[in-house]
C-alpha cells in the first residue's frame, strides 16, 4: 500500500477520515484526480465502469467495484455500504454505446436502473440529450443522501488557466477564426449538441456530436489543415459533470490532422498531463491558450496573434 494509503489508515483510527466516491470513465482525468484526492488525504471510492475505466484507478482507491451502464443499484449499495458521503464523476464515457440496438438486453440493467432511465429508453417520456441522462445519474445517488459534487471544487488545479500556454500565439487571422468559432460553439453547447467546433477561414469545419471530439478533429483533417479548434463549456454548464477536458490524446490529434490552434474555455475545463502537453505542442507548432468570454468579446492582439491577459 501506498504512503497516502497508510495515512488513510491512521485517519481511519482517529476518526478523522475523509472520503469521496469517483464515478470513473475513460481517459487519464480520472486517475489524476484519484491521485490529487490522495494528496489532499482523501479515501478514493472508485465505481470502474468495465471496458472504460483505467486500471490505474485501482493504485489510488481505497476500494473499488467494477460497474456496467446498467448497474446504478450496485454503484449505489457500494457507496452506501462504505459509507461515502460524496461521489463525483470523471471521465467520459462512449455516448454512442446508448444507441447501440438491443441496449437493454446488451447492458442487462438491474431493476434500479430500469425505474430511472425507462422515462428515457422505454416510454420515450424524456429525451436523451447528455444533459438529460446526466441529470437523471445525478438523481440515482442524491436520493439516496449521496451528494454529488465537482470534481474541481476540490482539485482546482486540473482547471485551465486563463492564459496562452505554448510558446506561439494564434495570427491575427487565426485569433478571427477562435472569435468567429466561439459563438458557434456556445449555440451548439446551449443546444446540448456538443462542446467543439473547428473553423478554417471563419468557415466551420465540423461540429462535435454523438462521436465526441477526437473524432471531430480528425474529420477536420481530412477536410483541410492549419485549423482551429475551439472547445467550450456550455452556458448552461453543470460543473458536476461533462466538462470539456483536453489533454496529451487531444493535442496529438489536431497535430496528426494538420491542425493549428486549441483554444479552449478556462476555469471550466480540464487540463490533463499538463507540462507534457505543452512541451508536445510547442514541438508541433500548436498554438494552446485559455479563454474567457471577456477576451473574444475584444479584437486586441499584439505582433504575433493575441495573448490574453492573466487574471
């Protein structure tokens, strides 16, 4: 066991323990924020959902149970069971496993699951937006008395910095594409659709949807190169859930697809694997910066393209 494991033991003892749940889906954010909640002496409770989850997780959790889309009794006894206060989600999970045919037959969902989401995929009562099925995930544990809670209320530090992060800045045309491309990127986050846009010349490219946005990126590549992408939270953004998160996949896509420029909503994104994600960056000649509504409201920029002031 680790040491942080060995000092959640001794918390135990004292009565001093601190623990939080992570719902965990794929990629490295939910394992960097294991890793941070350790740090802060926190017990790590981990719902690993099969297929998705990093192994990873484990070297960081207390305990943990394997889960499949259908298993919310289980997610929820187990925290219960443990006596975990708070749970928070991490990672994403392939939205397109949920139009997949025969999906209650494919997922064998327990009776719990069937209650909450048959409004969805059964009766057709409500809609399955992302928003809508989150929501109803949220409802699953906080009936229970399980609070659900950002991630980044206790890690702020995995949240991007309003700043340009790599050496280069985005050229005066490209700093037109980012303006142009955020306000097409908040209309399609309002309308729960996606969270990236890639523009070329103040002409959208693509639009992220049900494929998620390493897709939309190299879809981008094979339509043109030298474009930006723009990648936003929503305005209607639940900071418990589903916010935009890049890290060394996202950069080392848009280099393989010809692209140029990342620009991305800070204090309400996730920025994985930072320093390594820079220094891969600057080698490709990707322009990385974070961005407020404040700063593509203005047509400031300096020789080189624009360079946002720090708050």
């Amino acid at each position: 066991m680790t040491d942080a494991g060995k000092r959640r033991q001794y918390d135990v003892m004292t009565g001093e323990m601190k623990k939080i749940g992570i719902i965990a889906g794929y990629g490295n954010y939910p394992v960097l924020l294991a890793e941070f909640l350790n740090q802060k002496g926190y017990a790590v409770y981990s719902l690993c959902v099969h297929g998705q989850t990093d192994r990873r997780m484990l070297d960081f959790s207390e305990k943990s149970a394997w889960i499949g889309f259908g298993n919310f009794g289980k997610a929820v006894r187990f925290l219960r069971r443990n006596q975990v206060p708070q749970v928070t989600m991490a990672g994403g999970v392939w939205k397109r496993a949920f139009h997949r045919p025969l999906l209650i037959f494919r997922y064998l969902p327990d009776f719990y699951t069937i209650r909450l989401f048959s409004p969805h995929f059964i009766f057709r009562t409500k809609d399955c937006k992302v928003d809508s099925l989150l929501l109803t995930c949220v409802d699953a544990f906080e009936r229970y008395g399980i609070q659900v809670v950002p991630g980044t209320d206790i890690a702020p530090e995995l949240l991007v910095k309003r700043e340009l992060l790599t050496r280069r800045a985005p050229t005066a045309a490209q700093w037109k594409d980012i303006q142009f491309g955020w306000k097409i990127a908040k209309e399609m986050g309002r309308l729960d659709i996606g969270q990236t846009v890639t523009v070329k010349d103040r002409s959208v490219v693509a639009i992220e949807a049900l494929e998620g946005t390493d897709e939309c990126i190299l879809r981008s590549g094979n339509l043109c190169k030298g474009f930006t992408v723009i990648k936003v939270a929503k305005p209607q953004q639940d900071m418990r859930f589903d916010l935009p998160c890049f890290g060394m996949q996202t950069v080392k896509n848009i280099a393989a697809a010809g692209g140029k420029v990342l620009a991305i909503e800070a204090d309400r994104s996730i920025f994985v694997g930072q320093q390594d994600v820079i220094d891969f960056a600057d080698k490709n000649g990707i322009a990385v910066l974070g961005l407020i509504q404040e700063d593509v409201s203005r047509d400031e920029y300096h020789s080189g393209g624009f360079r946002p002031k720090k708050c």
